[in-house]
C-alpha cells in the first residue's frame, strides 16, 4: 500500500514522510522528485528549464503510474502540483489513500522561500506563487482522504497524527473477490462497532456471537452492545479452548445450541475468537440450515491475517488436522489489533510465522518492512502491528481472489504448511500453530535448497525474521510426523505435493522429492542453529 502525502509547495511532505514511515513501520519512503530524477536523467528543475513544465508533468505521471502495486507499505512524499491532474488522484488511489497537508498563506510563502532552489521561479515572488498555487489547486488539495494541518504543529507532531488517523479512524480496507466478495476491515476499536458494520451489510434478527470462555468475558460484551445497538437479537454460545474446539463432537453441540435458540435461515453467526473459534463456527455456519450468513471477527493475530480471510472453515480428525470442512465465505471480517495488547507473547508470535510467511510470498519490500517492524510488532506497537496485519491480509486476500477454491494459485498459501501440520500434529498441539509453520517454512526452504531451486541465502534471510519474531527454527521432527505426510489434504494420487520457494515472490509446487532430499532438509531442520 502507498501512503501519498500531497499540498502545496513546501508544506513539509518530505520531511513528514521518513517521520510517519517510523510511526507506521512502513517499508521505505519515496520522494517523487528523485523518482523523476531518476527516470528522467536530470533534476526537476532543469528538466522544466530544458523541456517545459508540461513535458515534466508527463514525466511525474509516468513515475506515478509506474508504480508498482505492493502489499508493503511505502510512504511517497510528492510535488505540489501533482495533484493538478485528475488522472494522477486516481492512480493514487487505487494504490493507497491520499493525506493532504494544509497550512496558511504565510506558512506556504516561507516553505516555498526554503525550497526555491528546487523549481524556476525566479521570475515571481514566494508570495505571489503561493498565493497563485493555492487559488489554482484548492479544488485539487480538498480532494484527500483527511487533511492535516501544519501550523504551529512539529513535523513529529503531524507525523503521529496522521498515523492515528489511519490506526484508528479510518483503518485499512482489503476487498477479497471472488464469487462471494466481501471486505477485511483492519481498525483499532472496531469491536465497538461490529453491529453497525454488520448492519449495513443487511444483517437483522437473530445473531449468534460464538465464542470461548475468555473471549466471553474479555471481548463479547463490546461485542454483543455493539450487536444490540444496532437492533439485533443476541445469543452468546460458548465453545472450548484452542483446538479442543475443533472436534466433531464440539460441532454437534454448537449445532444443537444453535437450533435451541431457534437461529433461522435468516440468522447468523458472529465467529468470535482465535482460528479455532473461527474454523467451527465458519463450519456450523456452512453446515446447519444448509448455510447461514457468518462474520469472522478474529482476537488473535493468527485469526487475523490467516484464517478468518479465505473461507474455508472446519475440524480435525484423529487421522490429521483440518481433515473435515466446506469453503463458506464470511460477510465481513472485521479485526481489531487494539484486542492483541492481551495476547500473551508466544501467541503473537505464533501469528508472525503467517505475517513472515506472506511477506515471503509477496517482494522484498515485504520482506525489508519485517525485518525492521517485527521487534515493535513483539513489543504492542499499534502502527507496526497494524502494518503488518494489513501486509499479510492483502498478500492472502489476493490469492484467496484468483483461487477460491484451492485449485491452483491459492495452494501457494500451503508454503511451509506441509511439514507444518504433521509437525503440530504429532507434536499432539504442543506446540503452537505458528511454530509448527515456522519449522515447515525452515523445512520446505531447506528442501528447496538441496534440491537446488533457491540460493542458500534465501534460508538464512528467513530464519533471520523468524528468529526475530520468536519463533523457533529447529526441532526435533517426531516418526509419527512422517507418517501424517500421506493423509495431509495437500496429498494427490498418494504423493505429497511440496510448495517449495525459488526465491522471494516466486514459488513453485514440487512432487516426487527423492528420499535423500528429504533426509537432507530433515538434517537442516534437526541440527544446530
């Protein structure tokens, strides 16, 4: 996602970028001049000096357009005037939303005083550009997603502003496509308004809020206010904890406390709580009635940037995790990253493993924004956290997108999954989700490694932002693990299907890996550090 700053000449964007790219934790920051410079091969001055303004202004577009759409946050400080044309506002925001700064005829003058070594104006006065600017542009400079005014403000002060703003007021929204679309909402406090959110989304009569006995006490009640405010019929339904929730026996009871209090086809299901909640609740909606309406409103940072995003719902069998289920898009999911100050460590962590999963699946910008947010994200930083929660969603949205149905791009998504699950599995949940991925991301790199698809540097810069995250990168892989490789879901025709990585952003599916390959990644996995 690009942040574009815009305003007058001077205003202060390109020292408020690099100050709001640390409050947020985003990736990098781009200055559109250099870019310009870049692409051009002179300044911006004298491109105009040599060409004309309107051959720089093509030149501005050009760059504007060029950008590449990124689930990485980048923080672009532009040109006053690049806001002139209505084309330029729509890239921007097809690529991100657009923040103006706005400041009075005095603070322009003296910001265009400081900068005019950077355009040819020496014919004119500061005053009389600044004066002429913004009678020409007002329309142009109103035309933003929030405005943030400089005066008598630092550019630390502005910078946390508008950080705030885009934390808790106006979020971030990912669209997930498909056949059955509907919107990921990421905001702090958003539990406080899942009726209203809900209710537009034509829900009404009676609701479900499906939950454990913690989240119960701690998140339900906003939750079931919220529900209430906005004219619908609320029933709490406790579940177990953790994968104790995902049994067949735990869907029965849920069936039968959902006709008890008497949920019709034109009901719905509140799935509130962890990706265990999550699964049961999405395969009760699937399954009772023959489908009702459900939303995932997710409380760990797991739930939030895997599970709740993609559809697909259900419970584990003896014989292996995720083994019975449907694909039953929700109507909304709606995550509030205020819920994860609670969240004990290892949780969080355990949610990193899927952040550095995505970033993995998605470009180097991804990768570089996680090497440097993921102590902040471990610590309750709400900007980092919120960054990262979005990166993830947006690189899983998108596939989720183009493969509803796991029958292709989506099996991307599997990366480290393989091994994963047996890991977990056999480890009798002991060890968390996150951490069983972490060691089949290892894994599955390793394999690739002695397969020769991926340069050994691709190892090491992933067990680098695992490690930073908390996660582990070796253990000892149990005999029971193997044996659960032949009946994962990922399994065809008897022979188990490895997405194995290349190299950043590009992976590949694999099948038929020779033993001694497998041993080798195994040796990886189980030796030192």
């Amino acid at each position: 996602m690009h942040i574009f700053l815009v305003g007058p000449p001077g205003i202060g964007k390109s020292t408020v970028a690099p100050l709001l790219q640390r409050a947020l934790g985003a990736a990098a920051t781009l200055d559109l001049d250099d870019a310009i410079e870049k692409r051009a091969g002179l300044s911006p001055k004298t491109l105009i000096e040599r060409h004309g303004w309107e051959r720089f202004r093509d030149v501005e577009s050009e760059c504007l357009h060029a950008l590449a759409s990124t689930p990485a946050w980048v923080v672009v400080a532009t040109g006053g005037g690049v806001v002139e044309r209505a084309a330029n506002r729509a890239r921007m925001r097809e690529l991100g939303p657009l923040i103006g700064l706005k400041g009075s005829l005095a603070t322009v003058v003296r910001g265009i005083t400081e900068t005019m070594g950077k355009r040819p104006f020496a014919d004119i006065t500061p005053r009389r550009r600044a004066a002429d600017t913004l009678r020409r542009r007002a329309a142009a400079y109103r035309d933003v997603d929030a405005s943030f005014a400089v005066d008598r403000r630092t550019p630390q002060h502005i910078a946390a502003e508008i950080a705030a703003w885009l934390i808790s007021a106006h979020g971030v929204r990912i669209d997930v496509g498909g056949t059955h679309p509907y919107p990921v909402l990421i905001r702090a406090g958003l539990l406080d308004h899942v009726g209203p959110h809900l209710s537009d989304l034509g829900w009404s009569g009676k609701v479900a809020v499906v939950c454990d006995a913690t989240i119960a006490r701690r998140a339900a009640p906003a939750v079931t206010r919220s529900l209430e405010r906005s004219g619908l019929d609320v029933t709490i339904v406790r579940v177990p904890t953790g994968e104790r929730a995902k049994t067949a026996n735990a869907l029965r009871r849920l069936w039968s406390e959902l006709a008890a209090a008497k949920l019709g086809r034109d009901s719905a299901i509140v799935a509130l709580g962890g990706g265990a909640v999550g699964d049961l609740a999405g395969f009760a909606a699937a399954t009772y009635l023959r489908g009702i309406r459900v939303a995932q409103v997710p409380t760990t940072l797991l739930a939030m940037v895997d599970s709740s995003i993609g559809g697909k719902t259900g419970i584990d069998l003896p014989e292996g995790k995720n083994l019975a289920g449907a694909f039953h898009p929700p109507d909304a999911v709606l995550a509030d990253p205020s819920v994860l100050a609670t969240l004990p460590a290892r949780q969080v962590s355990s949610g990193l493993a899927e952040v550095v999963k995505s970033a993995f699946l998605a470009d180097r910008a991804s990768v570089s924004q996680l090497r440097s947010s993921l102590p902040r994200v471990r610590a309750g930083d709400l900007g980092p956290t919120v960054a990262s929660i979005a990166l993830a969603a947006q690189v899983k949205a998108d596939v989720v997108s183009s493969d509803e149905r796991e029958k292709g791009l989506r099996e991307v998504l599997n990366y480290g999954h393989t091994m994963g699950h047996a890991y977990e599995s056999a480890s009798g949940y002991r060890v968390t989700h996150g951490e069983a991925v972490s060691i089949g991301l290892v894994f599955a790199t390793a394999l690739a490694e002695a397969l020769r698809l991926c340069p050994r540097t691709l190892r090491a810069d992933l067990e680098e932002l695992l490690v930073a995250a908390g996660l582990p990168i070796r253990a000892r892989l149990p005999a029971k693990a193997w044996s659960l490789l032949a009946v994962d879901k990922k399994v065809r025709a008897g022979t188990v299907r490895w997405i194995l990585p290349r190299r950043v952003g590009r992976l590949s599916e694999v099948r038929d890996v020779p033993a001694g390959a497998l041993r080798a990644a195994a040796r990886v996995v189980e030796g030192p550090k």
